[in-house]
C-alpha cells in the first residue's frame, strides 16, 4: 500500500497498479478531469511535490500531451501517473 496526499488535505490509500486519477475518482478527491483518461484534455495536471520514485515515469501519451514541462515543473497528468512501489505521494493540484 501507498498513500497519496493532496493539498486540498486528503490522504488516500492507493494501490501498486493505480494511476493518481483512478486513486482519487475512488476516494472521492479533488483531482478535475474531463477525459476519463484518455489523454486528451489535460485536466488532471498536478505537480509531484514528493515521492516521485513511487511513481511510473513519464510515457509517450503523456509527454505527447504536456511535452518537457514535466523536466522543469515536475508537472504530471494524474491520469498516466501510476503508483510503482509503497510509500508516500504528495501532490498539488493546479488551479484550473
């Protein structure tokens, strides 16, 4: 098991498997999204604040969608990020 935090006060339980979007929509979160994770709308940028090496790294779709932001804003979509080992996550979300 991992947790996530997110800056609207919410720590929730996530999975090995899941993907930050899929964690919140379960627990009720604060992430937006419109796509369902296709990804085509970019809705579900956050930013990695901690625990990246939790984390899948960057894939194609995702680079594809938000380009190299990522390198310098650590901004991800929580709709390709998945948890890959236990721990703790923190991210934040941005005001759309």
């Amino acid at each position: 098991m991992a947790t996530l935090k997110i800056d609207d006060g919410s720590t929730l339980v996530a999975n090995i498997g899941d993907s930050l979007l899929d964690i919140s929509k379960k627990e009720k979160g604060s992430i937006p999204y419109s796509c369902d994770g296709v990804p085509a709308c970019a809705r579900c940028k956050v930013v990695i604040s901690k625990g990246e090496e939790h984390l899948s790294p960057i894939g194609e779709k995702e680079e594809n969608l938000i380009g190299n932001a990522y390198h310098v804003t650590k901004e991800r979509l929580a709709c390709q990020v998945k948890i890959v080992s236990e721990g703790e996550v923190e991210i934040n979300n941005i005001p759309e």
